[in-house]
C-alpha cells in the first residue's frame, strides 16, 4: 500500500481546496463510470441482436413477418440468443403458466433467499479468513505448515466437493452455507495475509518506541493498515459466495432460491429459454448489489486516507 | 538523580551488522558519549556515519554488538518499556487513516491514558506546534511541515524524558526548516526534555544546539565535539552573529578534518570566519539536495 501521508508534497496547499478537488475528482470519476458501464452493455447488445439482424432467424411480431435475415447461422435462433425485448419482456410474465405471480417477482424472493446463505456463508468465510490470516502472520511455523492445505483445498473443484459436503451435512440450508464459505475464506485468508504485512515498517519502530503491546500493533497498526486488502478480498468473496450458495442449491435440495430456478428453467429451455436468461440477469444483478455494497462500506471507510486510499 | 547525572551514557558501542554470520559493516566503533538532562545536542557527519544507527541503539530499535547504553540510570531496554523515548524519524510515519488528533492519541492509547486526558492532552500538543485549527484534518490534507509538526506533537504528547529526532526537517526546504528550527527551540525551552538531534545540516546543528557531535565514517567514530556557547534564547537575529559563523566555520573544519583538534569548547580557529562575509554562511553540498524537494 502507498501511504499516501508519505507522499504528500511539500507545498502548501490549503486543506479545504485540496478537499474541494478531491470530492469533485470522485463525482468525475462516477459518472465517467457510468457512462463506460452504459457504453459497454450498449455494445453488448449490439453485437446480440446485430448478429440475430444478419444471421437470425425471421423476426415475428404477432406471427407477422417483419424481417428476413440475409444470412443463416443456427447459433443466432430465437432459442440460443432469444431476442432482449422478448428477455426483459419475460421478467413481466408470470413464472410458471397459469400462476399469478410474475417473474421478476418470483426471482426477487428467489435471490432473497440465496442471499441469506450466501450472506451467511460470507460473514462465515471471511471471519475465518481473518482469524487464519492473523494466525499466519503471527507465526511463520503455522504459516509454512498450514498455507499449502488453504492453497490445496482450492484446487479441489466445487462440483465435487458440493455432493461430499452435502452427504456429510445433509441436504440443508447449513450446507449451501458451507459451500459459501468454502469459497470465501480463500481469497480473504490470503489477501489478509499480505494486508497484515503491508503496514510501513517504520510504523512498527513507532510502534515499538512506545513499547506497545502486541495486542496494541495488531489493532492500532496492522489491521487498519490491511483494510484496503481485506476490502479488495471482500468484493471477490462477496461474488465468490453467491456462486457457492447457486451451486450448492441444487445437490442441497434448497427449493427456494436461484440455484433450483436455474436448474428448473434449464430444464425447459426449449419451452422458455427468455426465463433462464431471465434467472441468469438475476443472479448477476445480484452478485452485483452484494459487490457494490461492500464498495460503497469501502469507499466510507477508506474515505479519510486521501485520494491514493 | 542528581541534576548533572547523564540521562543517556554511551559507554563503547560497537555496532557490526553481518549477514549469515558474516561480518558486512562496522557501523559504529566503539562510542562514548554523555548527555545531560535538559541538553540539545545534534550529530553530524557524512552520510553513513552511523547516526541513524546511534540514534537507534540509544532508542532501543537495535541492540549494539557491543557496549551499554545506560538511560535515566537503567538499561536502554528498561527505559524504552518504561515510555522514556519519543521519537521523530525522517518522515512523519503518520497513520493516515487517523485525523491529526487521532495520530497525537496515538501512544497515549498505548499508554491507556483515559479518553478525557488524551483529547486533552492531544490538543494542548496541537496548540504548541500551531496546529491546532487542523485537528480534524486528515495527513493527506497538511503539507511535508505541517505533517512533520504532527509528528512532533505526537512525541511530545506523553511528556517523553528524552526525544530523539533523526533528520526530522531533512526533506524541507530551507524556509520551513529554518522556522521548524525556532519551533523545536521554542518547544525544547518550554517542555525542558533532553533532546538528540540528527541532521546534515551545519547551520541547523549550530543554531539548535547545546553541543555538537561531529562524526566520521567507516567505522563511525566520534572525532570531534563541540560546544555551542551561542546565547539563548536564540532567534533569527542568532544567525547573523559573529560567534554563530565562527561556530559554524569550527563544525565545518571538524567535518573536514577529522581529528585535528580535541572536543573543547572553544572553536578550532577564527581566522577562516572571515571569507564568510555574507548573511549567510556558504551551504554544504546538502543543501542543493534540499532545494530539490522544496
Ligand atoms: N540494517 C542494516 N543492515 C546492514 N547495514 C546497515 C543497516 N543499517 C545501517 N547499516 C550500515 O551502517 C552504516 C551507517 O548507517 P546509518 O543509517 O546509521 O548512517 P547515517 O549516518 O544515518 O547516514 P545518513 O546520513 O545517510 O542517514 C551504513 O554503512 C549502512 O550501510
Ligand atoms: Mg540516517
């Protein structure tokens, strides 16, 4: 991490224009964000419904024919890539025929309840990744004797160790929790192992000049020091453990959650392929707000440490 | 304690540091030295001399190969545990995700000082280094002096008996460094700790100090002491003396020669303070260095 404290310029600059600056640089920053955001998913669907324009097959309103692709390409059917109006016309169907609730309804309990697990599995997972991380830079031996295993038990893939976990636990919610978790301990352990390192070791003879206790260098030094790596580690694991909980779901035997409406949409594909893209949109949407959520606690609590924080 | 008894005696400090056994440097070779509560007293040599490195034998960051670092009448470790140090490095090491009256809190946590005194404290300290419209303000919102300033409150705050500072206005430009020079005086005559100062610079070391240690390296040795007899209290118009620029002639010669003349309070020669004629004595080589970073 650069400290940003140290590599401030000797000039004297008034604080509250360099305040003034550094606020307005930050709302820049977002808009031009989000205009790089719009861009890229306009040219997204560009490229979608650019290929359906030339390759498709005939585009139909109301079993009118309103246009004939030049070109034939079987990857750009209706089933493959459905039409986006017929997409995010499907979030306002119902989502099942014959029921009253529509689909963006029914998908939004649905990733209601994935979140609660993978929530949980989060707050698990990244708890024992700070308790593992603060064990290992406290003691090398550990370090050396346990760091492979975490390595090691990342390699073994999630598909086979779901149905281990879940034969061992149960078809439960506690083992779509699990499975979460598993997936957010690794990058927090191992980003926080570098985070608790990364103070300025000057700080340290600071530190130690006031004879302070061990207790006292963790929590006055190492640990505010770290967050910036424990906050990046959070954005991973925030994503990470919503792909555990969907993936968990289905061999968890969860009925409610986006992991079974995945499977069950999948399922008819050919009978509604705009409802699995419709449940896709939605597990992205959330692995998104979880992101963006941790960003935003990041960019509050980081926000006195200056621009470079 | 007797008033004259040292607060910091050096008695044969050799510092060696090796690598695998292998003996690599002799950084310092066998220093006595004696300070005296409520003294000012600089060290200056060439780079890599060993003055970082004394400075921390006396603060206990290191422990000399050989030799005894008596402080306030105990071991160094004893007075380190004891909170008789505080310290200011180069930079101002401030945590910058602590305002500046967090970082002045800082060792008085440390020290479990209740919340009530520690504010207080903390702003007395800000008030003393002119800081204190600035208490909320983040490191990144001051500039290299203010942040050096912050630095100096913080060591000041837990009334430390002894401050040692390592070339804490190295990275100023002249201007400010010639003000922090009358802020240190002014806070040094106010608190009466007992301060060991480092610098590069000739004419920093003769306008703060009671007595200057003139070094030499490899080995780094003492080779010449000198006592700065300039009245106090000492101001802009110090600088500007006949006796200042003898002295800083005196500090120069010992720099150059090492060893040409005995640690006596009386300056090698006057004869050569003539060619100074200027207001301001001829600048070492480590001042274009300075104007860089300013
Ligand atoms: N940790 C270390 N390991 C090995 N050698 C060291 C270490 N610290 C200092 N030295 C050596 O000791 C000698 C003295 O270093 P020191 O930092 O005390 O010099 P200095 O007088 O403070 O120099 P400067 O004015 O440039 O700061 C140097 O030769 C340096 O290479
Ligand atoms: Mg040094």
């Amino acid at each position: 991490m650069s400290n940003p404290a140290l590599a401030a310029p000797a000039g004297l600059a008034s604080p509250a224009t360099v305040g003034m600056r550094v606020r307005a640089a930050g709302r820049v920053l977002v808009s031009r964000r989000a205009r790089l955001a719009l861009f890229t998913v306009g040219l997204a669907l560009l490229f979608w419904e650019g290929g359906k324009l030339l390759f498709g097959v005939p585009w139909r309103a109301d079993g009118a024919l309103i246009w004939n692709p030049p070109f034939r390409i079987p990857f750009f059917n209706d089933i493959n890539l459905p039409h986006i109006w017929a997409v995010l016309g499907g979030f306002f169907q119902p989502w099942q025929r014959g029921k009253e609730l529509l689909l963006w309804e029914y998908l939004a309990g649905a990733a209601l309840f994935t979140w609660r697990e993978a929530g949980l599995g989060f707050l698990f997972g990244s708890a024992i990744g700070l308790v593992l991380a603060t064990v290992f830079v406290h003691s090398r031996l550990l370090e050396r004797a346990f760091v492979p295993y975490v390595i090691a038990s990342q390699t073994i893939p999630i598909i086979a160790l779901a149905p281990l976990i879940i034969s061992a636990f149960g078809q439960s919610m506690g083992s779509v929790v699990l499975i979460a978790t598993y997936l957010v301990f690794f990058p927090v352990t191992i980003a926080m192992i570098r985070g608790l390192r990364s103070f300025d070791p000057r700080a340290l003879e600071l530190m130690r000049s006031y004879a302070s206790p061990r207790r006292a260098i963790y929590w006055k030094l190492r640990l505010p020091a770290s967050l910036p790596y424990f906050f990046t580690s959070l954005k991973i694991a925030a994503t990470a453990s919503i792909v555990g909980a969907i993936i968990g779901e289905a061999p968890g035997g969860i009925q409610n959650g986006l992991g079974r409406v995945i499977v069950t949409f999948s399922n008819y594909y050919a009978t509604g392929p705009e409802k699995l893209w419709c449940a896709v949109i939605a597990s992205a949407l959330l692995g998104l707000v979880f992101y963006g959520l941790i960003a935003l606690v990041e960019a509050r609590t980081l926000r006195g440490r200056g621009p470079a924080g | 304690m007797t008033d004259n008894a040292p607060v910091v005696r050096l008695d044969g400090i050799t510092m060696t540091f090796s690598r695998g056994g292998q003996a690599l440097t002799t950084a310092l070779e066998k220093i006595d030295l004696e300070i005296r509560r409520g003294e000012f007293v600089s060290l200056i040599g060439p780079s890599g001399c060993g003055k970082s490195t004394l400075l921390r034998i006396i603060g206990d960051l290191i422990a000399p190969t050989a030799g005894e670092v008596t402080v306030n009448g105990k071991p160094a470790t004893r007075a380190r545990l004891d909170r008789d140090y505080g310290m200011v490095f180069q930079a101002p090491v401030l945590f910058d995700w602590r305002t500046v009256q967090g970082n002045v809190e800082l060792p008085l946590e440390i020290l479990r000082f209740d919340r009530a005194k520690r504010t207080a404290r903390a702003r007395e300290m800000l008030e003393l280094v002119e800081l204190g419209d600035f208490v909320r303000h983040h490191p990144y919102q001051l500039s290299g002096g203010m942040q050096q300033r912050v630095a100096i409150a913080r060591a000041l705050a837990f009334e430390p008996s002894i401050l040692l500072m390592d070339e804490p206005f190295g990275a100023l430009d002249e201007m400010t460094r010639e003000r922090m020079n009358l802020e240190v005086l002014r806070i040094w005559e106010q608190t009466g700790t007992t301060v060991v100062f480092v610098t590069h610079s000739i004419p920093e070391a003769v306008f703060l100090s009671s007595r200057v240690v003139v070094m030499s390296p490899r080995p780094g040795r003492i080779t010449n002491i000198i006592d700065i007899d300039l009245q106090r209290p000492r101001n802009d118009a110090t600088r500007e003396t006949e006796r200042y620029f003898e002295l800083v002639t005196a500090v120069r010669e010992a720099l150059h020669h090492p060893g040409s003349t005995g640690s006596s309070g009386s300056t090698s020669s006057t004869s050569s303070s003539g060619s100074a004629a200027g207001p301001r004595p001829p600048s070492t080589g480590r001042l274009a260095v300075e104007g860089a970073v300013g």
